[in-house]
C-alpha cells in the first residue's frame, strides 16, 4: 500500500515537473506553437509567395502578424482573429514594379480592415522584395463567462470596433485568454515560368507566453522579445534546448535572451547539388530573425560565418585561413573554408553557382532573385554535390573562441538561426502545344540541421 502511494506521489511529481518546464520557451516538436517565424518571403525574379497560417486548435485565437523585409526592419503589422480550426492564407506579388498583397478573408478577420498593402516598394529596393514574417499569438477568445475560450470571434466589423473605438481601446486584453499554442504555418515560394515550388515549414517556438499579449495593429509589442514565463523567478525567462544527449532549462535576465537560446546554433549544414548535367542549381538561405535586437542592445554579440563544403566521399573543397592555431572549430576549418560576409542584417541568399566572372559582382541569385554578391565560384573546383555547413564564430586565437549570450551558469556560442537550402533542377524538356521544346525544372528545400554548443560558465 505504501508502495503503491510512492509511486502515485513520484507521478504527479513528474507531471508538475513536465508542466513546469513546458512554460519555458522552446523548438515545437509538432510544428505549432504560439510564436512562429515563417524563415522568407519574397516577390522577386517571378517568384510569388503563399502563405498558409491554421489555426489547430477548437478555441479562436488572434495573431500578430509582423511583415518584415531582409534587412531586418518591419514593412507593416497587422492583426488576425482566427475562430476555432480556421485557415488564413495570403499571396505575395510584384506587379508593375509594386508590392501586391493579398489575404483572404473568407476564413479570418483582419484588422485594420484597410490594410496598408499598396504601399511604394518597388523593384529599386530590394528590402520590400524578401524577407520573413513573424507570427506571434497574443491570446484566444473568452466566451461570456470570462473563464472559457470561445470557438468564434463576433463579425469582422465588430472585432475592428472593439479595436479602435471599443472595450479594446482602454484594455485590449479584456475577454482575451493566454495564448493556446495550436498555430502552424508554411509558406510556398513559387515561380510559374519555370514551374518551380517548394513548400517550407515556419519555425514553431512552443511555451512562448502564458498570459495575453493583445495589442493593436500598430504596437511594437507582442514581438520575439516579449516571451513571457510565469513559472520563473522574477525577472527570469526559461529556454528549454535540447543536445543530443540531454535536454535542459535556462533561465536569462533578458526576454529575448530565451529565444536566442533557443534558435542557437554553433553549425548548420546540409546537403547540396550544384551538378550541372542536371542543371542544379543550390542557394544558402541564412535568417537571423533577432538582429534588430543587436541593434536594440537587447543582445550584443558578432559572429562571423565560414562555408565549409565536403564532397560526397567525405573530403573537403580545398580554401585557405591564415594563422589558424589548431583548436576546436578553426582546427576543422583550416585550409578548408570559404568566407561569407553578410551582406544584409537579417537575410542572407548565398549561390553556389556564381561563375569565375563574377566574383566580387552584385547579381541576384539564379533561383530567388534575391541581390547578393558572389565571394567564391567553385568553377576551379571538382565538386558536384555533397554538405554545405556553415560555422558561426566569435573569434581565433590570441583572441579567443567568444561566447555568444551567458546567464549565471553557461555561455552557449554560435548565432541564433535559421533557414533552408533551395534547390533547382532541369530534368529533360517537354514539348509545349506549339511544339516548342521548354526545360522541365522542378524545385526543393531543405532545412538547415543544427548543432548547439554549450559550456559550463567558469
């Protein structure tokens, strides 16, 4: 009988201990959450855009939506009342030069009604053609007892008069509940001419806020730097991150701290092709979603990203590092990296196709049209495909491997990122209704994987 009730009271032990650290903010395992960070967007090349936001959940909820360009800096916010099991979706175009957004809103409200979608970004600047979009979930619907999450929002007209002339106006959390974590969201870049499309998952962060976060459209809060934890001790925020050996729970002095810990990464890599008999073409896709807090000092750190490529028998494409003391990653690098300096603040497209000619030019990518310039070919080169895996770090001897963010009892290294590789092939030709012979090109996407690095804080 006494055993029976230890082992009763060690349950429920681990339930509270469970319960208590899914408040802490951490990577959804399921690919919903109640942050989300779609990684890019763009209107560039003949590329478009769709974006697919559903909500899980048998509860309305409401969204931020932030829209925000490559170099890090925000086009516009809007809000999105989502009822119970509904879909939002929204295309992204340039049409005469213009930035056209669309949404549909047969299935959610949107709020301002009028949104400022019409602005004046053209092709002369190419921060309004790409970027990424943050999500942020800011509470569900109460129903009229104020304790229980309605399944409907009332009509579009009146969410908007609550808003900007209603209860909203003095309390925008009134009738609003926490957040409920049943968002997802992907988003497909398409280029009809070429009949190419890939389809990208968004980053779920999971356990970001445990209470309302409703603001109007035009708050700079809810954002990535506003995760709330109410289990942590005060003025605490938990990250939950996982190795491959163990997974643990930090608390940081600065909210947006947590969600660096969370989206750190010390490496990335994946697989790529760049055979041409295939006409394959690859392009790095690098987004860093919280560099506009640097900016901020909110965070306050530089790392410097290196392009390490292998081969498909596991040898390395020969660069070059000078003074490099042989230890920990400048050891794995030595005499085998290429540089990639960043050229914008948030968004980074890197091509594996630049041709010898050009080398230090600013073009635009083959696959995203996205501007860049090209710091190596790899025409001098015998590599068709294998792994790309680019390393971020804080600095070589004498000065030192840096950390990136500490707390009182680790220093984890690297930037916090995210991103995929886009991929193009040609595989023969079909013949169209004229007889005409046209290429046969299809496209895929893969998501970086990660590595994290932790130390003990001396």
């Amino acid at each position: 009988m006494m055993s029976k009730r230890i082992l009763q009271l060690a349950a429920l032990s681990v339930l509270f201990c469970f319960c208590a650290l899914a408040q802490a903010v951490h990577l959804s395992d399921t690919g919903r959450g109640d942050a989300l960070i779609v990684p890019y967007w763009t209107a560039a090349g003949g590329n478009d855009t769709l974006l697919t936001v559903r909500n899980h959940g048998d509860e309305a909820t409401a969204a931020k939506f932030r829209l925000m360009d490559a170099d890090g800096g925000q086009i516009g916010a809007w809000n999105v009342y989502l009822d119970a099991r509904a879909t939002y979706t929204l295309t992204m175009s340039n049409v005469s030069g213009q930035l056209l957004i669309l949404d549909d809103l047969n299935n959610a409200c949107v709020a301002p009604l009028a949104t400022a979608f019409n602005g004046t970004a053209t092709t002369r600047s190419p921060g309004f053609e790409g970027g990424y979009i943050e999500i942020i979930e800011m509470g569900r619907a109460a129903d009229d007892s104020g304790t229980e999450a309605a399944t409907e929002w009332p009509a579009c007209d009146e969410v908007n008069e609550r808003l900007f002339y209603g209860i909203w106006l003095d309390d925008p959390n009134a009738g609003i509940l926490p957040p409920g974590g049943a968002l997802s969201a992907s988003v497909s870049l398409i280029h009809v001419d070429v009949g190419g499309m890939v389809t990208i998952d968004a980053t779920a962060l999971a356990g970001f806020s445990d209470v309302p976060q409703h603001t109007d459209p035009d708050s700079d809060v809810p954002s990535l730097a506003t995760p709330h934890d109410s289990g942590a001790a005060p003025g605490k925020t938990r990250s939950r991150t996982c190795t491959e050996t163990e997974c643990r729970t930090d608390a940081w002095d600065v909210p947006v701290e947590a969600v660096a810990a969370v989206l750190m990464a010390k490496s990335i890599e994946a697989d790529v092709v760049v055979n041409p008999a295939i006409g394959a073409k690859a392009e790095l896709v690098i987004v860093k979603p919280l560099e506009r807090y640097k900016r901020q000092d909110q965070l306050s750190f530089f790392s410097e990203p290196k392009l390490l490529l292998r081969r498909r028998d596991g040898t390395r494409i020969a660069g070059s590092i000078m003074g490099c003391v042989c230890v920990t990653t400048c050891c794995e690098l030595r005499g085998s990296w290429f540089p990639v300096t960043p050229l914008r603040a948030a968004v980074d497209v890197v091509t594996l196709n630049a041709s010898a000619s050009e080398v230090g030019l600013e073009q635009r990518s083959p696959v995203l049209a996205a501007p860049t310039i090209a710091e190596f070919s790899l025409d001098d080169h015998d590599f068709v495909s294998g792994v790309a895996r680019l390393f971020f770090d804080q600095g070589f001897p004498p000065q030192g491997i840096m950390p990136s963010i500490c707390n009182d009892d680790i220093c984890m290294s690297g930037e916090p990122v995210m991103g995929f590789v886009i991929q193009q092939y040609t595989n023969g030709t079909l013949i169209d209704a004229d007889g005409a012979r046209i290429c046969a090109n299809y496209r895929t996407a893969v998501e970086w994987t990660r590595e994290l690095r932790i130390r003990e804080r001396p």
